[in-house]
C-alpha cells in the first residue's frame, strides 16, 4: 500500500542543510516528492511511497533532521492513501 502526507517542519531547519538531509534520506527509503523552504521559517514538503517507509520518514522529520537542525515540532496534513505515487523522484525545490 502507498500512502501520501504533506508536512512542515518548525524549529532551526533553515540553514542547516535540512533540505539536503531530507533529499537523502527520502532517497535512501525510496520514497518520493518534494521539500522547500518557506519565506517564514519553515520546511515544507510531500513524501509519498510504501507505508513502513513513509512512516519511518515521519519519525525521521519529527525527531533528526540534519545534524545542526533544532526540530521543535513537525506538523503532517493530508495523509491519505494513494494507487501511485504522483512524483518521479524526491528532490529539493527552491
């Protein structure tokens, strides 16, 4: 089963290679889609693929991050299943 969410991430995630970090752990998982910064502060993304995976990058993205990250809290939205995962690849948006 594939599944989809959407997430933001709040705390120290600009500047310290989050986005980087992020790309190669979706990668590593295989999982698909997409992260950016936003203009407050934040992290914003999609991960889409297998359900142990997607799960196991919420964890990631709610606990590590990249070494200099402070994580304070990791919100997902928009969960749900999915027949096939709408991106390509993962990778970093700007």
């Amino acid at each position: 089963m594939l599944r989809s969410t959407h997430f933001e991430v709040f705390g120290k995630v600009q500047g310290v290679f989050f986005r980087k970090h992020t790309e190669k752990q979706a990668n590593l998982m295989a999982l698909k889609g997409w992260v950016q910064n936003t203009p407050r502060g934040t992290v914003v993304g999609v991960i889409q693929g297998g359900q142990d995976a997607v799960e196991s990058m919420k964890d990631w993205l709610s606990t590590k991050g990249s070494p200099k990250s402070r994580i304070d809290k990791c919100v997902f939205t928009m969960e749900k299943s999915i027949a096939k995962c709408e991106y390509e690849k993962f990778l970093i948006r700007r």
